[in-house]
C-alpha cells in the first residue's frame, strides 16, 4: 500500500477544524530509528501504554496532563516530556479544547550508539528527568520537528539535527554516572519472551518453569519492575508489532492474526485504546 505523501510542505499552522488530517504519522525510510507525529487540537484520550523506543514529547498549544511512573505532571510551552523505553505512561488534554503536540520515538540502539560517543558507554542509560524545562531546547525539538516531517529538508539536515537534538537531551538529563538498567535476569528474560512469538496463546505457568521460577513470584517481581502485568506487556508487543505491519502495507485482517489478536475488531479495539486512533486511521495517516 502506498502512504499518504505530503505534497508541499505542511502546515502546521492552519487553523481548518479538527480531522484525522490533524494527525500526522512520519517516517523517513532512510533514517529508520526515527518516528514522528504530530497531532493537532487532540482531545483524544491515552490509557497508560509503553513502547520500545526512547521518546521525546512536547506541547505546543494548550497544556496535557502527563503521568509516568508515580508522576503526575502537568505539560505547557517551554517543556520537554522524556520518556524512557518500556515505561508505562499517559498524556491526556488538560483543558476540553484539547492540545497540539509533537512526539519523537527514537531506536534504542541508536541512542546506545549515540550515548557511546558521548561517554563510551555500553548499554542505553535511561534519563533521570520526565519534564526537562529547558525553553531553547523546546524551540530547537519543535523547529526540528517541523523540519524532519518536511519532505523538502535534505536527508544530511535531518541527521545532523537528530543527533544535535538528542545528544543535548541526553547531556541534560541523564550520564554515565546514573547507572546501569536493574532489572533482575529473569524479568528481562520474561520481556523478551512475551515480545516473540506474538501469534501463540503463553501461560505464565509455562514461562515460570521455562526460568525455574515461581509464577506468583515472577508475576508481582514483573508487576513491580514495569508497573503493568506481563499479559498488558504483550498487549502493548502486539500494538507496537501491528504498527510496524502496518507501516509496511499489510492488510488490517491479516495484521491482527499476525500479532495474535483474534480477529480484526479486537485489533481495532486495543489500536485504538493504546494509540487513540484506529488501525485504517493510522495506515492513512502513515507517511512515508
């Protein structure tokens, strides 16, 4: 299937009433660690999610309300929301007239990389801030991203500001010093198992004895280190999986039994619910 393209450039400032025109999904093919959205006046609704990537957010009209972790945060103008891969989060509309924001989701092993030439370093380190204040750095994401969602803009342009961008948001919030990951072997051994094999039906009972370990034990040591239960853990492969199908063509029906969902209605009911549009919403609006 061929993407909507951009024809032109877009207009980030236009004032027409809200549509799934106002919801903007970009990816360059060429830079590939990269995703962007913007989304404009939204008063969609997110439930608490998480994905792989290292992703950085701002607000550029209205205010959202923002929780990651135990955090509750509120997000204007002038802040950065910096999310951790694989942290459960949500951003809501703070006001009944919605927001306009930006997001960015970056590849992790591009962070890795990025951070090794930073501090040599060999393993991501996560940033220890959810909101960076920080006014000129805001206005350099939201330049940038209007930027890298312009088809106009020269492939070495976009690069060149992706490093700038996050190489100073990584000096900001976070250094070798703060540590590496702490989660124990065998939840990190339970992520990877609940992200493969996304068609099968698992039981904790059998992905307890594969570790040696009790499930009871291994489910509240889960719960604990991620927030959210191994079960919405594979909900959230599955969308993030379903995105990346998506992005390539793939029917809608055959998506869903790809990722494991029983039919197309129940794919259409958890996309929608952890993304706040539909899977066809997503695959229209998907440039590329």
């Amino acid at each position: 299937m061929a993407h909507r393209a951009l024809s032109g450039r877009y207009d980030f400032t236009s004032t027409r009433s809200h549509s799934m025109n106002d919801e903007i999904f970009f990816k360059d093919n060429r830079l590939s660690f990269a995703e962007c959205r913007y989304s404009k006046s939204s008063r969609r609704s997110f439930k608490p999610h998480l994905h792989r990537t290292f992703s950085i957010g701002a607000v550029d009209c209205g205010q959202a309300l923002y929780q990651v972790g135990d955090r509750n945060i509120l997000l204007s103008t002038g802040s950065l929301a910096l999310i951790n891969p694989e942290t459960l989060h949500f951003c809501n509309a703070a006001a009944s007239e919605g927001r306009s924001y930006y997001m960015l989701y970056l590849d992790v092993e591009w962070c890795r990389t990025l951070q090794k030439s930073l501090w040599r370093v060999d393993s991501f380190i996560p940033v220890t801030l959810a909101k960076l204040d920080d006014l000129r750095l805001y206005r350099l994401f939201c330049r940038g991203m209007r930027r890298l969602m312009d088809p106009a803009s020269h492939l070495l342009e976009k690069e060149q500001l992706l490093i700038e961008l996050t190489g100073r948001v990584f000096k900001k919030a976070c250094g070798p010093q703060t540590g590496q990951r702490l989660a124990e072997e065998n939840i990190n051994r339970l992520k990877e198992a609940l992200a493969a094999n996304l068609r099968e039906d698992l039981t904790l009972e059998a992905l307890a004895r594969d570790m040696d370990a009790n499930p009871y034990t291994l489910l509240r040591r889960f719960k604990a280190a991620t927030g959210i239960t191994p079960h919405a853990y594979r909900m959230n492969c599955r969308i993030e999986q379903a995105r990346l199908l998506l992005q390539q063509g793939l029917d809608i029906a055959d998506t869903a039994l790809e990722c494991g969902f029983f039919d197309q209605s129940h794919l259409h009911r958890h996309f929608k619910a952890m993304t706040t549009v539909t899977p066809q919403e997503y695959r229209v609006n998907f440039i590329q």
